[in-house]
C-alpha cells in the first residue's frame, strides 16, 4: 500500500501519524518525507517538493511506503501531481490529519476539495482526527470540517481518533512498540535498585512511558482499522 500524508496547515501531527500510526501497521514500511526541513529527516535526506518527480520514482520499489508531505511543500507537490496527469493514481490512500483549531479544520476542508478536484475518489481519503481531548465529542469539535465535507462525500469515520497523549513528545526516536519494553520487570528492577532513589526514578519514568505507549498503541490500532477496514 501506498501512503500519502497530507494537509496544507502544519502543526496537525503528520509526522506523528506516519511513524506510529501507519508504517508500524504496514510491516515498518520505509517513509519517505517531503519537507526542506522536517523532524522526519534533514536537509541531506529529505525530497523537496518541486523534486516530487524523485518519490514518483521510488515507491515502486516498495510494496508498502508512507510519504509525509510537510506543509511549506504541499503546494509544490500539488503543483507536479496536476502537471501529471492520474499521477495520484500512484496512492493507495491520501490520509489527511486534522486537530481541532479552526484553521486547521478550514485547511483540511480545502485539501480534500483540491483531491476531489484532482479526481481522486473518495474512498480514498482518509481523514483523521489527531490531538483530540479525552472526552470530546468528534461530531461537535469538527462539526465545521464534517458540514463542508459533505457535498464531496467525503464521510469520516468518527472513530479514526487519536487523544492528546503526552508520550509522543517523550518518544525520541523510539517507536512506540520499544517504549512498550515488554522484556522488562520494572518491579523487580525498582526493588533492585534499594538505595539508589535517582536510579528507582528513572526506573519509575520508563514504567510509566511503557503504560501510556499500552493505551496509545491500543488506540492506533483501532484508529488504523477505521481508515482501511
């Protein structure tokens, strides 16, 4: 499968969503990021937009490959797609996360117009709603974005959700599946460390980060199965 993350507004968490929503699902799938500057990869690594013609090139040598499109280059992107007649054609699914904030939900509404437009069918866009607060009810806090997505039959499952979860930004570099540290006893490694309160701290944190990484990766999962069934 074949992956585009997309969305004009910067800030909705594309990124997040290709490391530990899709390419762990997609058996650790290469990704591909589309930025000048982008926490995925460097100015060495990165592909720039109006280079787009480079990623066209490569996905086929992958069966799975999630390409993250950083906001200052979507435009560009979107540029060489339309010069290329059915290159969309190349993705599998465009997902697109959304957060709350009302600019980012105009945004997203405008990027799901412009695939519309570009002749992308609807069953292949994936909206996701990311950085939702615990409790929220989806149909009311995006209530704007459903409304104008309706007349492009674009109908998002509302339980394609990720909640505001404070272990992403702990993560690093970690996947979430190696923040899980399934091989450990942390009770017995605390016991171990009697006497040693900084050693039982760090101990106590890494413990803690494994619980959140259990809830998080309970909810990607679901989140996955929302968008591709």
């Amino acid at each position: 499968m074949k992956v585009a993350v997309v969305n004009y507004s910067g800030n909705v968490g594309k990124t997040t969503v290709a490391r530990h929503l899709l390419s762990p699902r997609m058996g650790n799938c290469p990704i591909l990021f589309v930025e000048s500057i982008n926490e995925g990869g460097n100015a060495q690594t990165n592909i720039k937009g109006r280079d787009f013609k480079e990623v066209l090139r490569e996905i086929p040598a992958h069966d799975d490959v999630v390409v993250d499109v950083g906001s200052s280059n979507i435009e560009q992107v979107f540029a060489q797609l339309k010069k290329m007649h059915d290159a969309h054609e190349d993705f599998d699914a465009f997902v697109i996360p959304t957060v709350p904030a009302a600019k980012q939900q105009a945004d997203t509404a405008k990027i799901v117009e412009a695939l519309y437009e570009m002749g992308v069918d609807s069953a292949r866009i994936k909206v996701l709603f990311n950085q939702v607060e615990d409790g929220d009810d989806v149909t009311k806090v995006f209530g704007a974005l459903l409304e104008a997505l309706a007349p492009l039959d674009v109908t998002p499952d509302s339980e394609a959700v990720i909640h505001q979860n404070e272990l992403f930004p702990m993560l690093g570099q970690r996947s979430v599946d190696e923040a899980l540290c399934l091989d450990r006893d942390f009770k017995a490694e605390i016991a171990a460390a009697a006497g040693n309160p900084a050693r039982q701290k760090e101990i106590a944190e890494a413990r803690i980060v494994s619980r959140l990484a259990k809830g998080a990766k309970a909810e990607l999962d679901v989140a996955f199965k929302k968008l591709f069934g």
